[in-house]
C-alpha cells in the first residue's frame, strides 16, 4: 500500500472502530479468524491433523501484518489454507483468512488489480480443496469463490467511498482556504480604502488649518484683524475636519447610519471645492468641458478626489496659483491639476503661514497622496501621471479613467467566485 492509499485510510476511518487503535482492531480480526476456523461445523469434510492446525492458525498472526505486507500475508494465507485443504477438515470458514487478504489488497489497488488478484487467489483455493474433497462443485468448496469475489467486490467499494470522501474532503478544505484568502484581500482592500478616504477627507482641511495657523502665529501683534480671521478660519476646518472623520467612523461601523457629507462628493461639488481653495489662498482657475452630471459614481467620486488631493499639493507646495482642467467624452474622462512651485518646493518666503506648511512636509510627492491618487485611478482602470512637465517649475498631476470599465478588483471577485462554483 502506497503512501497516499494510507492517508486515505486515515482520512475515511469513520465508524464505530474509529477510535480504536490499529494494534486492537488487528488483534481482534485475528481473534474472530481463530474463533471461525475453529468453530466445528455440521457435515465439514476431512479430518484435523496438527498440521492442519499450524495451517489454519498460522494466518491469523499473518493478518496482523496485513496493512504493512499485503501482497506477502495474501501469499503466505494462499499457501496455508491450500496445505490447510489436505490436513484440516474444510467448511465455510477455514478460507477466512485469505477473503481478508484479498479485501485488503482490493482496497489499496485499483479495480484491474483487485480482479486478477482475486481471480489469481480463487483458482489455486478452489481447485485444491476440490481435489481434497473429490469434486469441484461440492457445497463446501463453491463458498470458496464466492467469498473471494466478495473480499473483491468489497474492497473495491470501500475504496471508492474513501476516496470520494478524501476528495470532498479536500474540496472543502480548498474552499476553506480559498475564502479565508478572499476574506484577507477583502479587508486588506478595506483597510486601504479607508485609508484612502481618511487621507482626503483630513488632508485639505489640515493643510488649511496649518496654513491659516502659521498665519494667526506671525500676525497676531502687528495685524490682530488678519490674525483673528485665520482662526476662525482655523476654527471652522476643525470643525468640518471633526465632521468628515465622524461620517467617515459612522461608516465603518454602520453604513446604513452614516450622515450626509458635508460636501456632495462628486464633480458636482468640485466648485465648492475650488471656492474653499481660493478663499484659503489658491487661486484656482476651474474648466469643465463636457457633461459631468451623469457620470458613473466611482468614477465621480475619484475624479473628485483626485482634485482634492492635486490642489492641496498645490496649496501646499506651489506658489498660490493652480489651474484644474475637466474632459469628458465619450471614452473617458480626463482630469489635469497644474500648478508653478518654486525651485525649492517651499513656498514664497514672505507668507509665514505657507513657509510653515512647507516645514511640516518633507518634500514634494513623498506622502500618501499621489500614492493614493494612483491607486485609485488603478482600480477603474484608468491611468495616473505626475511630475514637473514642461518648465521645470510647473507640477502637472493627469488622471485619465475610463467611463463604464470594471476596476481589477471586481474582476478577481468575479474570477474567485467562479472558482468557488
């Protein structure tokens, strides 16, 4: 028996013996083989003779070693019982030993070889134990054939039913693991897109509470009336900021909860956005060509991100001035947010407050932003570019997302459920 037909074994001992251990379970069927080969019978043939009972005994130890020898115990059980046949007096049971050789050996091999085995093994038992008897057909050697082809028959069905269990054993075991692999993804997927959503809901206001601090910090005493309106400034992106965290945290715990926005996301609300820049500092220019009112909802949402995020880099990193650009056709739709920084990617040294925001970054496209802009872009398919174009100091950042295309990631949902099917 090879090395898989055991783990089969192992995989399929179900029943009322499961639990017992081998050594027991060996020693029993010996025990039930010594009992029956002893048990006299009405009408057996032939006369007991100590061979014959060295014969019939000596398979019952043989059986113990069965699963370890298959091929020699059913050898050695072929040879006794035909010496058997001569020295013993024959009845049903005497061919015990040999019927469990054969189950054992039609339980490991395939159907082919359980049938020439069994074959192999009827012929020699039956035609000896017609010659000790004086004829073939007699009652007490036709039940000869008839067990081995049943030990055949057997065992060729208990190897099918443990392999058809190990088989759906197996299934489930790969389903098992295949969704514990797709519940990962899944939350590694959440947790970016949480990610994701908690940087551009944070990252304006921030930045403009930064600025507006460094503002109120160098004003304060030669210019109380600037200083007082940076803090109220201040004042109300914390609070929005406050606002936008606490949807978002609603969210995650409840979708069904969550609250309105404070600002419709979606270029619907990109001149809202582009407002609350230019009240902050950036003057924004804003072209939209085409229609944005009925494009799909990812889409939207991440072109509106992406603006977002490019004018708060420009707010943090430029030189006041930005220029948003919005196309729209039929294939896609193309988002562009340029915008000059100086050599040094500081910000103009007479206004503190940007001089300050500046301090507190560490350099242009090193922080999560762009990361995520990119990332988001990926998962509609669409493309994402950036960089110093043209003029050395002009920074260009360029969304390009496909109108209607799925993003990769409901591709491989799609692709791992018909992998479950």
């Amino acid at each position: 028996m090879n090395g898989a037909d055991g783990d089969v074994d192992r995989v399929a001992e179900v029943g009322l013996f499961g639990r017992v251990p081998p050594p027991v379970k060996e020693l029993l069927v010996a025990l039930v083989v010594v009992v029956t080969v002893l048990m006299r019978v009405p009408e057996q043939v032939g006369d007991r003779t100590p061979l014959g009972y060295l014969a019939v005994l000596v398979p019952a130890g043989l059986i113990m070693l069965r699963h370890r020898r298959p091929w020699a115990v059913l050898a050695a059980c072929v040879v006794l019982q035909c010496v058997a046949a001569t020295t013993f007096s024959i009845s049903p049971f005497t061919s015990l030993a040999c019927m469990i050789a054969v189950y054992t050996v039609s339980v490991a091999y395939e159907r082919r070889t359980a049938v020439i085995t069994g074959v192999t093994v009827a012929v020699p038992l039956v035609v000896v134990s017609g010659i000790a008897v004086g004829r073939v057909t007699d009652p007490m050697v036709v039940p000869i054939a008839v067990q081995i082809a049943f030990a055949v028959a057997l065992g060729q069905a208990v190897r099918v039913r443990r392999a058809y269990i190990a088989e759906i054993t197996d299934r489930a075991l790969r389903a098992e693991a295949t969704r514990e692999a797709e519940a990962s993804r899944r939350v590694a997927e959440d947790r970016l897109r949480v990610a994701r959503d908690l940087h551009d809901a944070v990252a304006h206001q921030i930045t403009v509470i930064s600025l507006n601090a460094g503002v109120a910090s160098s004003t304060i005493r030669t210019r109380p009336e600037a200083a007082a309106e940076a803090l109220l400034t201040v004042r109300e992106s914390a609070r929005l900021v406050l606002r936008e965290i606490g949807d978002l945290l609603a969210t995650l715990r409840s979708p069904e909860e969550a609250a309105e926005p404070v600002r419709a996301l979606g270029l619907g609300g990109v001149a809202d956005l582009v407002a609350d820049f230019t009240r902050n500092g950036l003057q924004t220019t804003l072209e939209v060509c085409g229609d944005v009112s009925a494009l799909p909802p990812a889409v939207d949402i991440t072109a509106f991100r992406v603006i977002q995020e490019g004018l708060t880099n420009a707010l943090r990193h430029g030189t006041g001035t930005a220029q948003v650009r919005v196309v729209v056709d039929a294939a896609e739709l193309a988002v562009t947010i340029s915008n000059p920084i100086s050599s040094s990617t500081d910000g103009p040294r007479d206004d503190p407050g940007r001089e300050l925001v500046a301090a507190g970054s560490s350099g242009l496209g090193s922080g999560h932003g762009l990361v995520g802009m990119a990332e988001r872009a990926a998962s509609l398919r669409g493309t994402f570019t950036h960089g110093r174009r043209g003029s050395a100091d002009l920074f260009v950042v360029d969304a390009r997302l496909p109108l209607g295309t799925p993003g990769p990631a409901a591709e491989k949902v799609r692709e791992t459920r018909k992998g479950l099917r």
